[in-house]
C-alpha cells in the first residue's frame, strides 16, 4: 500500500495541471494569521507547492466590539460571507475542486453554509468541494466557555453562544451534515457527497478530542492542545499529514464528483484513526493532572494485581466524585499491561457493544442477525462469547452506568448476569463498571463494588492549585475552598478553571466579585451560611454531596432569578422529582397543571419556555432531540447532571413541600397521558418516555416515608401507576410492572387506603394480569376471583366495565390451564354484557371474544367455528384501523393460524404466522413474542420440517430459560422439542399434516 500511495504522489506531482483550491476557515477569538504554519509548509512541499491555491476566509471574530457603529457577526451571517466568498471571489468563483480546512468555531461555520444550501436546493452547487477537514470543532458545544458562563453576569458574545453545549441550530445543522453530506448516496439539490474527518487535540483541555470528534465517522486524535493542531511545526506533523492527504486524494480524483468516501488513513501515521461505528477507545486525553488520594491509588493497584478473586469491579459513588477518572486511569494502566481495552459509555451502550463485536471479530452477518429483529439472535450472548474465547488479556469498561437494569437481561435484575454485565468465565477478562449506585445486592455476588468518596481537603486543595497554576491563592486558601466544596472533583475543577480564567485575564467582573480561592469561599459561605471547614460526614456520600452541588448550582440559579426568572429554581426541583431518564418537558409542560400549581403564580407558556432556555444556558439541563421519534411533543427531551437530579429531589423546600411538588408532577403526566390508551400501539412512544418518570414519582408519592397532605394526590398517584402497568404489561415488560404493582399493593394502608378499595382493587386486578402473563396460572386464578369478588361488591354489579374485565382476565386464566369448556360460559356471559355495556364491536368485547375463539379452537371438532369467529374479529379490526403492531391482532393471527393447522392448512398457517412475527413491533424474548414463536415452531413440526423446527424451538427453549425457566410454555416447548429431535430421527413415522 505504501508503494501505491508513493507513486501516486508522484503521479500528483508530474501531472496535476488543475488547480486545488485550500481554504482555510479560523476558530473564535482569531484571524488567518493562525492559518500561517500551514502556508509556509505548503509552500516549502514539492509535490503541492504547484498546484495548490491557499486562500483565508477570515471574518470579524475579536473578544468585544468597541465601535458604536460595528458589531460583531453572527454565524448565521458568517456562513453567508463564506457562501459569496466561494462563488464570488476572484480566484474561487472559477474554481473546480476545492478543500476546506476548519479550526474550532470554523468547522461550524462551514457545517451551518453546507446546511443553509441544502436547505435552499443547492446541492448541486456544492459539487465542487470534495473534501473537508476540521481541526477541534466544538460539535457538541465548548465546556470550557459554559463552565465560564454559569459564573458570568454578562458577556453575550453572539459567536460564543453558538458554543454552548446542544445549542439548537448548531444540532440541527450538524444532523443535515452528517444525513445529506457525509452518508449522502447521490447528488441532487438536497444532496452532496462530501468526505468529511473531524480530528481532536490529545491535550485540548477547550474542546475535548471525544466533542471534536463528535458523530462523524472519519477522523481521530491528533498529538496537539487547541492551538497547536492547526500550526504544524514540519512536514511530518500529525495535522499537516493529514491535510495532505486530503489534497493528493483529491488531485487523484480529479474535478468529477465526490463519492462521499473518507480518505483513506496514511499507513503508519502516528494519530489515532476512527472509520465508522461508534468509538470504544478509552477517552485518554481526559487524563489531565495527575491522580488524587491515596486510597485511590490503592484502589487501583488492588484491583490491577488481582487480590480480589474477582472479575468484575463497580466503582460506586456520587456522581463527579472521579469514578470515571478512576475507570480511566485503570484502562491506560491495563493498555500499558498489553490488554486490549474497550470504553462504553452506557449511554450508547448497544451500537458501542456492536463495535466490540466487530473489533473481537464477529462477521458482519452474525453481528447484524444479532442486532436485528430477526428469531434467534442475541447481541449479548454473541459478544459474552467471543469476550470468553479472547486469546488477548482484556479490560471492558462500562461508564455512567447510573440505571444498572440497563446492563440486565430484558426481564430479569443485572444481578442475574446474563445481560450486558456479566461474570467472565475466563482469567483474561475484567469488566469495570461505573455507576452511582453501591448496593451490593443489585450488582450480584460476583462482583466487587467499591465505593469512591470525595477526596480529602488535602488532595483537593492539590487538585486546585495544579489546575490553576497556584494562581488562585495559597495551599490555605485551597484547602478552605476544598473543604467548603466538600471535595467533588467535578466541582472543585470548575471552580479551579472559573478562577483561573478570572486571575488570568480572559473574564474581566465587577470589582468586589469573585476573583480567587478566598472570594469564592467566601461568596459560597454568604450564600448558604456554611462556615467554611465544617465538618463532614465522609459516610454519608448522598448528602454530603447535597451540600455541594446545592452551593454550585445555587448561584446560576439566583443568577435566574436577577434575570427575572424567579421559577427556575422551582421548575429545575420538579425535573428532579422526575425520573433521571431523559423529560419530555414538551409534552409534560403544554397543559394547565403547571399554572395551577401553587408553585408557579402567573407563570405563561412565555416565561415556561424562557425559563427552560435560562436553565440551558446556564449548564442546568441539556436540551436534545430523540432520535426515531416523530412527534415533537415527546422528541424534545431535557436531562439533569446525575448531580444536580440526586441534590434537587432531597432539597429542603422540596422536602417542606411535598404534596406541592409531587402533586404538580402526578397531575402533568396524567394530563400528558390524557385519552392515551396504553394498551394501543400507537400511543406506545409516550408511555415509553413518561412510564420511567411515572413509576418513579408513584413511589415516591405513595411508598415515601412523609406522607402526603392532600388526599386526592396518591389517589392520583394509584391511577398514574394503573395507568403505567397497563403499558408494561401490555409490552411485555413484566419485571418492572411486577416491581411497580406489589409495593403499592401491599403497603397501601400506609397511605390511608385498604385493599378493598376500588384504587387497590384495580392495581390488584393489574396484579392478576401480571401473574397470567407469567404463567403463574394458580396465582392468577386465585387472586383474580377475589377482584372479582370484592368489585362486584364495590362497583355494585357483575356488569360495571372493571368487574367485566376483571372476569374476562379470570376466564382467561381458566383457558390457560385448558379447562376450555368450563371457561365458554364464562365467556359467553361476559360478551353478552360487554355487547350491552360498550358495544359489539369494542375493543373490550372483540379482546373477550378471541378468548372465545381461543377456547373452543382447543376442543375437538370446533375448529372451524372458532375460524369464523377470528376472521369477523380480525375484519372488524381492520374496519376499525388497529394498527398491525396492536398485541391483540397479533394473538388473534396466531390463534387463526393454529385453526387452519388443526384442519391440515399447515401451508396457510405458516403465512398467517410467519407475517404476524413481520409486523410485531416487540422484541423477541417478550411474552407475547414467545408465543408467537411457540406457533411457528409446532406449524414447522406439523408440516414435517423437523430440523427447521429444531432450530427454532432451541432458540426459543433458550430465551425460555432466561425468561420463565419453569413456566407452562417453556415444559411445552420442551416437550415439543423433544419431539421434533425423534421425527429428525426417524422421519417415516410422522406425516405432515396439511393440505
């Protein structure tokens, strides 16, 4: 390869008679003198030198704007200039290939005029740029200048603002980039295949190498800090590099157009190289300074030499106390050891574990089986596989794991290891995990959790000084400003890199304001009359870390509050009565309970949506669109730092008042949810974004140790929860509403309701529902007669729409135990009243007479009848407009395809099933998915196709296992199994049965 690229350059340098055209876009704060290492070495390259046309696209980007009559541009306006400057300058307007090349702020320059002329059906023009490289391009917002702004009472630099962390038009321009410029397939007006690399500095400390980076596939990890990657020193400069690999590639292309290919990696470049995937490198730039407190040091050398027999490590703690660094410093000490190591955030926790399939060597169709919607695969059981027959040593670091359930199997605890966490069975394996919770029973037996506290005032007070330089006062001065900190790494380094930006000149306040280690102790101390050095109760990790982050996060919000937005601190308290999974404040906060609210005196949609804004800006709540959902209402997401959310939710006023704030959160989900059936498919991606939050404010309401003062909100409370089991179930998500459901069951005398009351008595019903769902028959059946006992008593008849369900689940739970013809009557009654009550042609009463159907598909010879009566419910269904996806439709198919297999359609029942699998949108371990799958296996063995049933049935006795080990359907599964291995065996002895 290296000999190819050899005389491709000199190819390049005898025969490239048109011109490049390299244009170079500066960063903020700067001008195209930042641009000059690179002129000068182009200028010096022998092979470039001739036919490569250098220009500077510089704009007006100075700290502030002294002129009355000037002001500084807008990037808006910017991308404009750069529009008119390349189809109008004097050397560019003619030019066929051009190069851009950005720095910091300039890669979003250029990314806002690719989408500007996207938007505008321009496509075609874009034709002739074919290849951009950016150089610490802030792709998710600059934390170094946010962490500056929380503490700043005005600078409002318009640039700037366009830095900030999910800033919405730099989202929105960088997606339409990475849609219709980077994974473009074809030129046209809305459309332009461009290559696009994105490299970051190893040692930029203003814009990490992971925000550079970003999304964009092509790119890396340059040896450079934020300044230096743009000025290379020589020819063989990482920076340099690979901005002249972009120009030979180019040359060798010529003027036609771009195929949207990423250049390919100069072969042995000394810089990291990512192509495509998600990044599973560990984020070794982060590893700043060095490592603080002994017991961290010993921490680590524990678990490198192994002196515990275990595998896998959780470091539990506070969110900002260091795990993380911990994980970091662990991961570069095994890389160093020879271990291959892979980093997960559990944030993009199955594409990133998709990589490490791939990276272990997975082929491609196995990975995508694995990943896809298909029977059988399991993404999990595929890497666990290959991580246990690794040849290598290796480190699996899995970070913010902050909701251990998501590394667990679907329904089942992470304790039961055979989700993503699991034990290695192999000496070479570690798997380090991160998280904020340090209950040993979560995390399982076999593994270690050590917790991390925050550092002592002496290791704190080092971590100041180094990271300003010792600018910001004495080892005094630090350690006072530690201990009022109370020592949380990530609050001490925004407090060292606040101070060091004011003592160095680069943020210029008020006279009297904070401007050292001793200012800023002491404007904490005034603000939460807090002597500094108090003692701290090192045990007590959840409310030290209150007292910290509260002092933090309460001087933004009386910043807020200056700026006339006195609700921020109320509304950021009721984003942390929430679940710490991502808000759907579009919806949550369209309707009237948040004006209602006690809480909120005449507080408009206006000031609501402006004080969401305050609350971004100032680093309080991220702001982001979710991908795949369609609807505003609840795409539009907002999340908490896992610190701000834990302090908030067990602050004073919340605490004083609790009936105010948990009742404002109880009533906006059920006005969210509002005519939202959660048993119809389509209104499955709301329940999916408030069922976390709904669970979590039913338990606090109902199951917290202060009751509340207002009786109608846990009555409230018990509706959400019905409400939200009702989704669960429905989408086979027992566990959690198994979870959700018997608490509030058996502690609801503590909040003043008995078991007999209709609340209780319809969580109660949800319990039956559960437990029939399971295949806990005997238990459903049991408890499901005495709901229907005592609502028939409550309700005052057998014919109230909650006594009929309650029967309907109880015939059910008969039919299931295949006592059908007990169970006909039963049914028949049931439907006779459901026709009076709600209509013959209800979702309630078509839901009863499939149970029919169901039944009497099972006696002998009713077979026929039972067909006739799913095809008018299925007719009904589609007169209706079900959606496909609705789980009813589904069993009715699979009921349907079982009536034409027992009258020898074998044929016609493997269609009816097989397209019922197509249009489930579940997946495949839930309930109703194995049942699914049970009728395609026995249509398979009727049909005689033993080993196809074979497969498939191993498949499915294997999810079985992990689901409901000894349930009903899984002893059937097995049987059949069994079966189907001695009809492989010998095949005379079985006829299909089919016409």
């Amino acid at each position: 390869m290296e000999l190819q690229y050899a005389t491709r350059r000199r190819r390049f340098a005898m025969v490239a008679s048109k011109p490049v055209h390299l244009v170079f876009v500066h960063g903020l704060f700067s001008s195209r003198e930042v641009w000059s290492a690179f002129q000068k070495l182009i200028d010096t390259d022998p092979v470039l030198k001739d036919w490569v046309t250098v220009d500077c696209f510089e704009y007006d980007s100075r700290r502030f704007q002294l002129r009355p009559d000037r002001r500084i541009g807008e990037i808006e306006g910017i991308a404009d200039a750069l529009e008119t400057r390349l189809h109008q300058g004097e050397r560019l307007r003619e030019a066929e290939s051009i190069v851009l090349v950005t720095h910091s702020q300039g890669g979003l320059i250029v990314q806002r005029f690719l989408s500007r002329m996207l938007r505008d059906g321009k496509g075609r023009d874009l034709s002739r740029i074919k290849h951009i490289t950016m150089f610490a391009c802030p792709n998710t917002g600059s934390a170094f200048f946010l962490s500056i702004r929380k503490f700043l009472i005005v600078w409002n630099h318009p640039q700037e603002k366009q830095l900030r962390p999910f800033e919405r038009a730099v989202t929105e321009a960088q997606r339409t980039v990475l849609c219709d410029v980077v994974h473009a397939r074809s030129l046209n007006d809305r459309q332009c295949p461009i290559p696009v690399a994105a490299y970051g500095g190893l040692t930029d400390n203003i814009v990490p190498d992971v925000v550079a980076r970003g999304a964009f596939p092509s790119g890396g990890v340059i040896r450079a800090d934020h300044r230096s990657i743009v000025q290379p020193t020589d020819h063989d400069a990482d920076s340099y590099i690979v901005v002249r690999r972009a120009l030979l590639d180019v040359a060798a292309r010529g003027p036609g157009p771009a195929d949207g290919a990423p250049a390919a990696p100069v072969p042995g470049s000394p810089f990291e190289w990512q192509s495509g995937g998600q990044s599973v490198s560990p984020p070794f730039a982060r590893l700043e300074g060095s490592l603080k407190g002994p017991d961290r040091h010993s921490l680590i050398a524990s678990i490198m030499a192994s002196a515990t027999p275990k595998r896998v490590h959780v470091l539990a703690g506070l969110g900002g106390s260091g795990k993380s660094r911990l994980a970091l410093e662990i991961a570069d000490r095994a890389r160093r050891a020879d271990r291959q190591v892979w980093w997960v955030p559990a944030a993009q926790l199955s594409s990133c574990m998709r990589t490490v399939a791939g990276e272990l060597g997975a082929p491609e169709p196995q990975v995508r089986q694995a990943w896809g919607p298909g029977v059988g695969g399991s993404a999990t059981d595929l890497v666990w596989r290959l991580l246990n027959a690794a040849d290598k040593p290796w480190l699996l670091v899995l970070d913010n794991a902050d909701d251990p359930q998501q590394l667990g199997p679907r329904d089942g605890a992470v304790s039961d290891g055979t989700g993503w966490l699991r034990d290695p069975t192999t000496d070479k394996g570690m798997v380090i995990v991160t998280s904020r919770v340090r209950s040993q029973e979560i995390w399982g037996s076999w593994s270690q959790v050590h917790r991390v506290v925050p550092l002592n005032d002496e290791d704190g007070a080092s971590l100041l000084l180094e990271r300003t330089g010792g600018a910001g006062g004495s080892n005094e001065q630090a350690r006072a400003l530690s201990a009022e900190l109370g020592g949380l790494p990530l609050v001490l380094r925004y407090a060292a890199d606040f101070v060091k930006a004011v003592s160095s000149g680069k943020v210029t306040l008020k006279e009297g304001d904070i401007k050292d280690f001793e200012s800023y102790r002491k404007a904490v101390k005034l603000r939460f009359e807090s002597a500094p050095g108090t003692p701290r109760d090192r045990d007590s990790d959840e409310l030290f870390g209150q007292d910290i982050v509260e002092k933090v996060c309460g001087i933004a919000l009386d910043l807020l509050a200056q700026q006339e937005m006195p609700q921020a601190a109320p509304l950021l308290k009721v984003f942390a009565c929430l679940n710490i999974a991502p808000i759907p404040y579009r919806c949550l906060l369209n309707g009237e309970a948040l004006a209602q609210s006690p809480l909120f005196p005449e507080f408009s949609p206006a000031q609501c949506t402006a004080v969401v804004r305050g609350l971004e800006d100032l680093g309080l709540v991220d702001v982001d669109v979710r991908e795949g959902a369609d609807d505003p209402e609840f795409s539009h997401v907002l999340t908490l730092h896992p610190v701000v959310h834990g302090v908030l939710r067990e602050d004073e006023d919340v605490q004083a008042r609790r009936t105010d704030y948990y009742g404002l959160t109880v009533r906006l989900l059920l006005t969210a949810s509002k005519g939202k059936n959660p048993d119809h498919p389509s209104n499955w991606p709301l329940w999916e974004a408030i069922a976390p939050h709904a669970k979590e404010v039913t338990r606090s309401c109902l199951l917290g140790t202060t009751r509340l003062t207002d009786r109608s909100v846990p009555r409230d409370a018990l509706e959400l929860a019905r409400l939200t089991a009702r989704y669960l179930i429905t989408t086979g998500l027992l566990g959690p509403a198994r979870d959700l459901v018997l608490p509030i069951i058996d502690s609801c005398a503590s909040f003043d309701f008995h078991e007999k009351d209709r609340e209780i008595l319809a969580l109660r019903h949800e319990k039956g529902r559960i437990a029939l769902e399971r295949e806990d028959l005997r238990a459903a059946e049991e408890e499901l007669r005495k709901v229907v006992e005592a609502r028939t008593q409550v309700l005052g008849s057998e014919d109230h729409p909650g006594t009929l369900a309650s029967r309907h689940k109880l015939a059910r739970a008969i039919v299931e135990q295949e006592r059908w013809e007990e169970a006909e009557p039963m049914l028949r009654s049931i439907i006779s009243a459901e026709n009076k009550v709600s209509g013959p042609e209800h979702y309630d009463t078509l839901v009863v007479r499939h149970t029919l159907a169901r039944a009497m598909s099972y006696i002998p010879g009713r077979a026929a009848e039972a067909e006739n009566e799913v095809r008018k419910i299925l007719a009904v269904s589609r007169r209706r407009d079900w959606p496909a996806t609705t789980p009813e439709t589904l069993r009715v198919r699979a009921t349907l395809a079982r009536c034409m297999l027992v009258q020898g359609r074998g044929k016609e029942a493997e269609e009816e099933i097989r397209g019922a699998l197509r249009d489930a949108a579940q997946p495949m371990d839930t309930h109703l998915m194995l049942h699914l799958r049970y009728v395609l296996c026995l249509v398979l063995l009727r049909r005689g196709r033993a080993p196809d049933s074979v497969r498939e049935l191993s498949a499915l006795q294997g999810d079985l296992n992990k689901v409901n080990p000894a349930g009903p359907l899984t002893k059937k599964t097995s049987r059949l199994l069994e079966k189907a291995v001695q009809q492989m065996s010998d095949p005379d002895q079985y006829r299909p049965n089919e016409r």
